[in-house]
C-alpha cells in the first residue's frame, strides 16, 4: 500500500511539473542607441537624444512603421539623503 502511494505520488509530482520556455529579450547595443525587437516584431529604441533615434532608424531599416516618440526622465539620486535630527 505505502508503495502504491508513494508511486501516485511520484507520478501526479512529475506530470504536474513541465517546464516552460522562457527567453530573455535580447538588448541589442549600437554606437548611441540600443534597441530590442519583440515577439509581435515591435522594436523599442533608447537613445539619449532625437539625432540618435533618426541615425538608428536610418541604420536599423523598420520598413514601413508608424513612429511613436515617448519622453522617459529617469531620475537617480547621487548620494543618500539624511534627515537632520532636532532637538
């Protein structure tokens, strides 16, 4: 009996488990700009300035493709800051 159990047990445990694929995007870096092409066949660019992109867009060729611009501002902190204690 305990070895009928343990055998379901151990065959419920495998059937249930399957492994999913999963794939990193790839980050593809160029000389001022990086861009990553999605499944959908979408590409997102980075760069830091508008005469980046229009180089990137020359270099990368999307074809025929519909333009949206999007301002991103990534604020980082330079040092950690303290709270003054008063007494």
């Amino acid at each position: 009996m305990k070895y009928i159990v343990a055998l379901l047990v151990f065959v419920t445990t495998i059937s249930c488990a399957r492994k999913a694929e999963v794939r990193a995007p790839e980050l593809i870096h160029k000389q001022g700009y990086s861009y990553i092409q999605d499944d959908k066949g979408r590409l997102y660019i980075v760069t830091t300035n508008s005469k980046d992109f229009d180089e990137a867009m020359k270099n990368i060729h999307p074809g025929l493709a519909s333009v949206n611009k999007l301002d991103l501002w990534v604020i980082t902190f330079l040092a950690s800051a303290k709270k003054e204690k008063r007494f």
